[in-house]
C-alpha cells in the first residue's frame, strides 16, 4: 500500500486527511494515532467539558462512519515508531510497515512535567487529553480545594471551571502577570483582577518548590517564598513540549519544534509537518513560529494538502487568532501581540467589553477583544488585508473597526 501517511490524529492530522478527500486526492490515505478515542476537539476539555456542559460524542472531530465512507483508514491507539525517509515507510509498533508517496506529521505536543518533587504524587495532573480530563471533571468537587500552577490560558480555564463548582482555587505563577506570554499588560491585568474577583487566589512571581502528599495523596503545594498551600488536587499547566521524536531519529532538523520551510515542507521533499509539532518561518517576520492553536492546525493541513493534490507551493501566511473562555470572559486575540511597544484601548473596560489594539514602531500587531466579538472580526479583516490602521486613528471617538475595515478594503488600490 502507498498513498498519504499521516501521523498524528489532532486538529492537524485529521484535517489533512478531509481536505485532501476534498481536493479530491483518490489515493490511500493513512491516519495513524496513539490515543484509543475517536479524533476529538480539545479546546472543550478546558472548557465545556469540564464543566460537564458537553458528553465526550460532542468532542467528535468526524462521526466514525465519516472515515471509512472518505476511504480513510484510520488507525487509533497506534503509535508510530520510526521512520525509514530512503525507503519511505514507516514502522509502526507491533512491526506492520507503511509505505508513504509523502507523510505528514502531525504529532502535536506534550504537557511539559513540573520538576519537583512529588509531582508524581496522586491527584497532580495536567490536562492535554480527553482521558486528563475525564479524571479532572471528576476532580470538580465544591468545597474542595485546587492548586493551578501556571497562569496561562489552560490554568486559567481551569480555574474558572472550579471556581463554578464552587472549590477553593488558587493560581501559582511565576512571572510577574498572567498569561504573560500572550497578552498584553491590560489584558494580564484585566483577568488577574477579574479572576480575583471571582474568589481565586492569584499568587505572581511565585514558583512551587514541592508537592507534599499524605498516604501517596496530594495534600499541599510548597512555594518559594516558604508559604504552602493545602490541594487535593493539582492541575498543572506550564506549557507543552512538541513531539519531535519521530523526526529526529530520522534525522530531519528540531529546534523546538520540526522546522519546516515556508511551504511546511521538511529537508526531505517527502515530509510535510504542521501544526503544534512544527516550527516555520513568519510569512511577516520571518522569524521561525512555532504556533499551538486550533486556526494554525486547520490553515496548515489545508496548505499541505492543497500542495499534495495540485502541486502548488504557496507559502503558509495565514493570519494567526485565539481564543480562551474563562468564565464569562470571552478574549479572542487576532495576530500575534508580543513585541508590542504601545497600545491603544477602546470600549468599556469596567463593562468587561473592550479590545486592545498592539502597535510595534505604529503598525498594527494585533488585538485583543474581550467580549467583543464583532471587534475581532473586524480586526481579523484588518490583519489579514494588511489595512494600515494608525494608533491615532483607534483613539479617534468615532473609531469603528468594521467601518474602517470595509472603508479601507474599498479605497485600497485593486
Ligand atoms: C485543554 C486544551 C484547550 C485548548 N483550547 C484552545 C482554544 O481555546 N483555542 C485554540 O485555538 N486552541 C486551543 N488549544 C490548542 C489546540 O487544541 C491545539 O493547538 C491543537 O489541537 C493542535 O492540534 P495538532 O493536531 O497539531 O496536535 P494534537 O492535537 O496534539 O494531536 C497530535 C496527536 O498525535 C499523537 N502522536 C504523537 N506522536 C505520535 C506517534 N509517534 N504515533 C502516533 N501518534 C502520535 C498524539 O498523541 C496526539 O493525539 C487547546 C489545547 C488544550 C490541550
């Protein structure tokens, strides 16, 4: 058998397999994931699910009849051990060989592990599958008490959902704001105090030096500064570590992530990666990106099967944009933030329903809309147009995103 391998059954993976049916590919196409369920969304896992708002079928990236009527043989809780690139196959574990005309890896990442001691104790977790949050959701228990360490958008979700569950929630960080690899200042400020207000406990520039447990149980996290803090549960949030392994014992180039050209193409012409496992250069910038959302899993599979099916090497640009829900906090970002050096707010902060606009030397990086929908839309439009929007014309009063966007867009030369 030969035709499409693809490792890896996420947002990535899977969406290669739909849009080369689609693209109308009429090869084999091999879908191979170590995970036992059916592919699955996770942004839910933080989210709906775990606050019980949605049953484990609802996650379903494709009914399961979905595959085999696609011709799309897929393969779960299967891992995929090495990769012989000369003889374009790969061997899976269990010894069965496939053979690829070009493999896509889509492995994804990992949680990364708090290194302390005691962090193998029972009721630490982290929170990355379907299974994580299956034990988690029945962690959920009012009255109990949760230590979150790690104030990013995966901490913070989780402790939205339990303080509705009505648990004593604290959040251990150890930079000096929240979801500080993200956001802007204002936003950082805006969810710590928002958070706070909620009832959790927010603890910056504090780091966990031991998790204590009691009979094998996790009892109490110990800070740096001397103070603990009594959890029987422990969620831990610290960010992710892609899944290079494959790649590397084939000998392909990882830096943080399987490095790619801006087609997502590895070294080898026969490999492609994409999404959470691959890092590529920044059709803006370009500095190499490594980007884990559910947009950059979804643009990239579409690009590598469109250049699979009809040849095409067209560069991946597309606009990057995210979301968390925390509460009844709804922050979608549009482009990326970091490096900002000014911004400009518009909205009503105190109303919970304002957007940030981040500026680098005047041009506009991205926004940061909470509660506004319709801003990051209109902002969406804006970055992936390249309209030039000036920090003085977001302070105009009259400032309105949508107008401005459909203005520009018919006044820009065609
Ligand atoms: C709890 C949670 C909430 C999130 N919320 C949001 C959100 O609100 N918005 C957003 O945009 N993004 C969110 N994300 C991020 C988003 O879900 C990821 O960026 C996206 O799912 C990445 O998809 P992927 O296919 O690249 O990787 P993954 O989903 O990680 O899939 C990779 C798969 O490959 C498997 N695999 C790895 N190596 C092998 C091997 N050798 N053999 C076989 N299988 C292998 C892995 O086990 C995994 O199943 C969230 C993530 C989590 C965990």
């Amino acid at each position: 058998m030969s035709g499409i391998v693809i490792i890896g059954t996420g947002e990535a993976g899977v969406g290669t397999a739909v849009a080369l049916r689609t693209k109308g590919y009429q090869g084999d196409i091999t879908l191979v994931g170590d995970e036992p369920h059916l592919p699955y969304r996770r942004p839910p896992l933080s989210k709906e699910f775990l606050k019980g708002d949605a049953l484990p079928e609802t996650l379903m990236l494709r009914p399961d009849a979905f595959f085999a009527s696609s011709r799309i043989d897929l393969r779960t809780g299967v891992h995929a051990h090495s990769i012989d690139r000369p003889g374009k196959k790969v061997r899976l574990d269990g010894g069965e060989t496939l053979s690829y005309e070009h493999l896509v890896l889509a492995t994804g990442a990992r949680n990364n592990v708090l290194s302390v001691p005691g962090h193998d104790l029972d009721g630490v977790f982290g929170l990355r599958t379907l299974d994580d949050a299956s034990r988690l959701r029945a962690r959920l228990i009012e009255g109990q008490s949760i230590a979150i360490v790690g104030a990013g958008f995966i901490g913070l979700e989780m402790a939205a959902a339990a303080r509705s569950a009505g648990m004593q929630v604290h959040v251990i960080e150890a930079a000096g704001r929240v979801m500080g690899r993200a956001v802007s200042t204002e936003i950082s400020t805006f969810f710590a105090e928002a958070h706070a207000a909620a009832g959790t406990q927010i603890l910056l520039g504090t780091q966990v030096t031991a998790l204590r447990g009691n009979q094998g149980k996790v009892a109490e996290v110990v800070l740096s500064d001397g103070r603990f803090i009594p959890a029987t549960t422990v969620l831990v949030g610290i960010g992710v570590t892609p899944n290079v392994d494959l790649a590397e014992a084939a000998g392909l180039v990882v830096a943080n992530g399987i490095v790619v050209d801006a087609c997502l193409l590895t070294a080898d012409p026969a490999i492609s990666a994409i999404g959470d496992c691959a890092r590529f250069p920044s059709a803006h910038t370009g500095d190499l990106l490594r980007v884990e959302s559910v947009q950059n899993a979804n643009d990239q599979s579409k690009l590598v099967a469109n250049r699979v099916v009809t040849g095409e090497t067209a560069p991946y640009q597309s606009l990057p944009w995210f979301w968390s829900y925390q509460g009844p906090l709804r922050l979608q970002i549009a482009g990326i933030t970091t490096g900002y050096d000014s911004t400009v707010v518009t909205g009503d902060r105190a109303a919970g329903a304002f957007s940030v606009y981040c500026f680098r030397h005047g041009r506009l990086l991205g926004v940061e809309s909470v509660n506004k929908p319709a801003d990051h839309v209109a902002a969406r439009r804006i970055l992936e147009r390249g309209l030039l929007l000036s920090p003085d014309e977001v302070s105009r009063a009259d400032f309105d995103p949508k107008a401005f966007a459909l203005g520009a867009e018919a006044s820009a030369p065609r």
